[in-house]
C-alpha cells in the first residue's frame, strides 16, 4: 500500500480514492505544479490536505472564505492534524502564536485570507517555515474571467516567490476553458497541467419551470418529492417570509443568511444536517463546505445572475449518487430584476469615491494611515450614518474591493478570550479584596487550563455564565472590569463582517480606479447573464448546456432534464427545436443568407420558433454575420 492510501486510510476512514484523486495527489508529490477542477463535494481538500501529510513541513492553504476554512480546520483537528487559520479580525497575539507554531512547532495545515499574504509579518515568518505545497483554494477568484473575482489572489504569484521550489496546487469548482487558462497563467506555473473531472452530474435532474405563482409551485414539488432540500432565495427577507410559508403548510423548514447570529447559524446547520429540520431556506451565504450527501432537491427561486453560482449550488443535491432534482423556478420579472441589479451593481465613480471618503470619517481615519487595519463593519449603520442607498454603498464597496483598495469578508465568529497578566502572588490579594470577582476568577481556573502561559478562548460562554447564576451581559461586564483592573486581558466576542484596507487612506481625488477593468468586468458579467437568460429559455437539454459552458462540448442527452423528458409545456420542444436548428445549419452550408431570406425558407407559422433558435445559434457563436450582412456558419 502507497503512502498517501495508507494516510487516507488512517485519517479519513475511507478505503480509496475517488476519482482523480490519486492522480492530483501523485502530480503534486512529484513536485508539479497542478490545477484540479472537481465539481462540488468531489473531494478537492483531501488533494491538498494528504501531500501536506506525507511530505515534511507545513501546508500554506489560500482560502477566501472564513466559514471554510473554520470548518476544515475544525475538521483536521477532529482527525488529530494539526491545523490553524489566520484571517481578518483576529487578535494580533493569536495570529503571532498560530505564526510561531508554523515556523517553530509541528503545524502541518496553515489556511490564510489571501490579503494576508500582503502583510510584512507573514513574508518574515514564512522565511522560518519549512513549506511543503502551496494550495489555493477557490482558484477562479484569481481570474478577472471569473464571476468571483478578488485582487488579493493575484499576490499569490509574487509570495510565491519566497518559496520558489514549492509546487502550487490550485483547486476550483467551476470554471470555464478561459478561467482554467487564466489561472496557470496568474499563478506562474511552470508548465500547464489540468486535472479535469466531467462536470456531468447523470443522477442530477435540472429543470427549468416557467411559473407566475412561485411559492405554489414549490409546495408541489415539495410534496412530490421526498427527503432533505434547500431552497435558495435572493435576500434575507425573503428567506424567512418563505420559511413562515412551509411551516403553515406543515413542512419542517428554517432559514439561515449571513445576518443571523454564528450560534444560530450553527445551531441551524447541525439541524438540518442531522435531519432535524427538513428544509433550509436560505441565501448563497449557505452550503459552502456543508457536506450533506443526501440532499435529494435544490430549489432556486430566483434567476441567478451567473451559472457558475447556480451549477455550484444545484450541485449539492445528489452527491450521494442517488437521484436527485435541481429545479429553477423562472418568469419574465427575473429577467427584468437581473437587468435592474446589473445596473446598479456597476456605479458612478463619483458615487465610488464618495463612498471612500465616507470610509475614511467612519473609522475616523487620517489621510496616510489604515494600511493592514481590520475593523468590524455594520453596512447598515454606514449606509444610515452618510445618507447612502445600501444596495449603492454595498456596490461601491464591492468596486473599491475589485480595485484593491478594501477587501469584506462575511460574517466571522471568533469567541470571546482570556489570559491573566497579573501575577499569581498580587491575584492571591486581588481574589480575597475582591470577593465578587474571586468565583469568576477561581471558576476559570478551575475549568480552563494554561491561563498565564496562553490565550484561553471562552467557548462555553453562556455555560460559564450559568455555572456563576449570572447572564451573559453580567459575565461581560464582569471581565470588562477585570480587564480595567489589569489583573486580565479580554477580547470580547465578535460577529460581525471585517472590513480591511489594504492600501493606506488617500484623499477622494486620489484614489486610482481602472476604469478598463472595470470595462472588461462588466462587459463580462454582461455576458454571465446573458447564458443565464439563454440557459433558463433555450429548450436544449439542460445538462448539456451547462456543459458546455464549462467547456464540455459534445455530451450527450441526459434524458432526466424537463426539456429531454418534456414536462416543460411552455416551450416548444427538444426535438423541434433540434430539427429547426440543423435545417438551418444545413441552409448555411449551402449559402450565405439575410435573416429574412432564412424565415422565406419555412412556413410563416414557424416564425417564432425559428428566431428563438436563430437567437441562440447567434450567441453560441454557431453563426455569425459577414459584412454584407447575411448569416454565415462559425462553427462547422
């Protein structure tokens, strides 16, 4: 037995590799540079986590999600590896003990944000390291190709470096032939090399239902179809209006969005994963990390705004292998929504430097200073303070982000902590003088160990404070006090978004903005939503359009789509739309011609049908037009 099997198998439990595995695994022990793209819940952690674990030295994961990496270090640790994290809103004192122990201990797994791989802290320490693999995770974030795209990952290739014999891995789950391009190329590798798993998902039956009364549509389907789901709606409102809906009808339902507290999110997730709760309503800021196999329905109630999202999402039904349903409920209105949200989602750029200088009185912040500073970030009071439209500031910030000015994270939840600097001897005093204080004091140190040499995190606040037959308001006040009195030091708990500058405060009229970046990404997301539209009104199959958006061309029918199985009555069918369009590919071979010429070729009763197919083919780039005009065949 090879050593990576013999690792898998003591830490993970499982027998083998699924596949592709093996292989990723084997190029990055080899010390190759490698791009693995694995859809959701294809396993792409254990590709970076068993070479850090059979190699010497530590892992350096690049994440830019903090819910994902908590989850997989919480996981490792679980396991018995040793793991840690670094990310915006931490406590400078733990980030230098989590650094220490990466340069002097025996960390093996070290995830980090990537605006931290900007900070002059991080470049000192990973001089000390002995780093085996360099893994990025979410790689498409670091192609402006991509739907997600984040300045920060485009530092990886000059930290990289600084380890320059270490072999990258980069991991995604979505990405077009462009992104996959791009990605090798902004990371520097040295020589291509793509492992690509088929997007197709043959037990995940995709549908798209045309419906003007959403919510009456979906209790049918919830009726139908038995087991876990998630239904996935656009804002946080709407995620509870829809869960108040199912609970009347007797459906066991939640909902969760990145505005609820981490105890209730948490307290939520663990329901529905252990099948408490039937059905999560719930906002993107659900599912990532979330390994459920047998989800048996994913429903979306809006239109998203790019089928990266969507195929994501869809894709966290069915990964047990059983069969499951992706369902899209879609009207006119989303159509027009999209168009409305992509135009506010690119502002003015007076209104993005309003939005800067605006920053700068909130934190009350000087002109030169901020570089590196993370703050806690509430985007409501911001918007109410400065008299902002929210889903503008919200743009604006996002622009500033794209423009490496800022980066805003979601919503972290790090627990309160201790540690006691007063010596044992004057706490001794302390404790008698102050009787009040004596039972928290003696009640932490009876239950909590290694308070003088460490930080101690105060996980089981609520239970502290219960232990005490106090509430948690009180322990609060309690250990401000203490705080006061400098017999401790104490970090309140935080729960809230962290927004961090990456570059210092200049005036409004400094701030630089690229304005051809800012262009090309719109004319990209353009386009993203445009496939969406052609996607949820072509009546082809609806597997084979997401694959070939991912580049997989030539696949065949699924056979379990609405459109192959024809229980989408609203649109005309699979196979008339398939024998329109190959008569008017076989007019084309023949000659050249106008648009109108093409519709004089059939009965005017197919006009309709005929200029949905012609509309198609055009933006597939199947046909294009020459410059008299006429239609002409691209591909052929």
């Amino acid at each position: 037995m090879d050593r990576k099997t013999e690792i898998l198998q003591h830490y993970w439990k499982y027998e083998s590799f699924r596949p592709l595995q093996g292989e990723i695994i084997d190029s990055v022990l080899k010390g190759k540079d490698t791009l693995a793209l694995l859809p959701t819940g294809g396993g792409k952690s254990i590709c970076f986590q068993i070479p850090a674990l059979a190699k010497e030295g530590i892992c350096i994961v690049v994440s830019p999600l903090i819910a994902l990496m908590k989850d997989q270090v919480g996981n490792l640790k679980k396991r018995g590896i040793k793991a840690d994290a670094i990310y915006s809103g931490m406590h400078i004192r733990d980030i230098d003990r989590i650094l220490d122990n990466a340069a002097y201990g025996d960390t093996k797994l070290l995830y980090l944000s990537p605006e931290r791989l900007m900070t002059d802290l991080l470049r000192e320490r990973v001089m000390k390291m002995n780093v085996n693999l360099l893994a990025v995770d979410e790689a498409h974030c670091i192609s402006q190709w991509g739907y997600d795209f984040r300045p920060p990952y485009l530092e990886i290739a000059e930290f990289r470096k600084l380890i320059p014999d270490v072999p990258v891995l980069a991991v995604t789950a979505t990405a077009t032939p462009e992104v996959v391009e791009d990605i090798q190329e902004k990371l520097e590798f040295g020589k291509k090399n793509v492992f690509r798993k088929s997007f197709n998902r043959s037990n995940l039956s995709y549908s798209v239902l045309e419906e003007a009364n959403k919510p009456l549509k979906m209790l049918d389907i919830l009726n139908r179809v038995n087991g876990s789901g998630v239904i996935y709606a656009r804002n946080r409102r709407k995620t509870k209006e829809i869960t108040q809906f199912l609970l009347k009808k007797g459906i066991g339902a939640s909902f969760y969005h990145a505005g609820l507290s981490a105890d209730v999110r948490s307290k939520r997730q663990e329901d529905w994963l252990n099948g408490k709760i039937r059905i999560m309503v719930a906002t993107n800021a659900f599912g990532m990390g979330i390994d459920k196999p047998n989800v048996r329905l994913v429903i979306h109630l809006d239109l998203p705004d790019n089928l990266e999202a969507y195929f994501q999402e869809a894709g966290r039904g069915g990964r047990d292998g059983e069969k499951a349903f992706a369902v899209l409920l879609y009207n006119e209105k989303d159509k027009l929504l999209l168009e409305r949200q992509f135009e506010q989602a690119y502002p003015e750029w007076d209104e993005v430097r309003r939005v800067w200088q605006a920053l700068g009185s909130y934190f009350q912040l000087a002109v030169g200073s901020g570089l590196g500073l993370s703050y806690d970030f509430d985007l409501n009071q911001f918007a109410k303070n400065y008299q902002l439209e929210i889903i503008k500031a919200f743009n604006c910030l996002k622009l500033l982000e794209q423009n490496g000015w800022l980066t805003l994270s979601e919503a972290i939840h790090l627990p309160p902590s201790i540690k006691f600097i007063m010596e044992k001897e004057a706490l001794y005093d302390y404790q008698i003088r102050n009787k009040k204080s004596d039972r928290l004091i003696r009640k932490i140190l009876q239950t909590h160990q290694g308070g003088y040499s460490s930080i101690i995190p105060l996980r089981k606040f609520s239970e502290l404070a219960y232990g005490l037959k106090i509430t948690p308001v009180q322990l609060h006040t309690l250990l401000n006090h203490l705080h006061q009195e400098k017999v401790l030091e104490y970090v309140p708990a935080k729960d809230k978004p962290q927004l961090t500058f990456l570059k210092e405060r200049v005036g409004k009229d400094d701030l630089v903005l690229d304005k051809d970046a800012y262009g090309f990404r719109k004319n990209r997301q353009k386009e993203r939503i445009r496939k969406t539209i052609a996607y949820a009104e072509t009546p082809t199959c609806r597997s084979q359009q997401l694959l070939s958006y991912f580049g997989e061309t030539g696949s065949d029918k699924c056979g379990i789509c609405d459109v192959c199985t024809g229980r989408n009555s609203s649109k005309f069918s699979a196979d008339e739309f398939e024998r329109l369009q190959n008569k008017i590919i076989n007019l084309l071979k023949r000659e050249n011609l106008t648009p109108k010429e093409v519709l004089d070729s059939f009965a005017p009763k197919y006009e309709k049908r005929l200029l949905i197919v012609l509309d198609y083919l055009y933006k597939e780039e199947i046909v294009g037009r020459n410059k008299e005009g006429r239609l002409v065949l691209e591909k052929k």
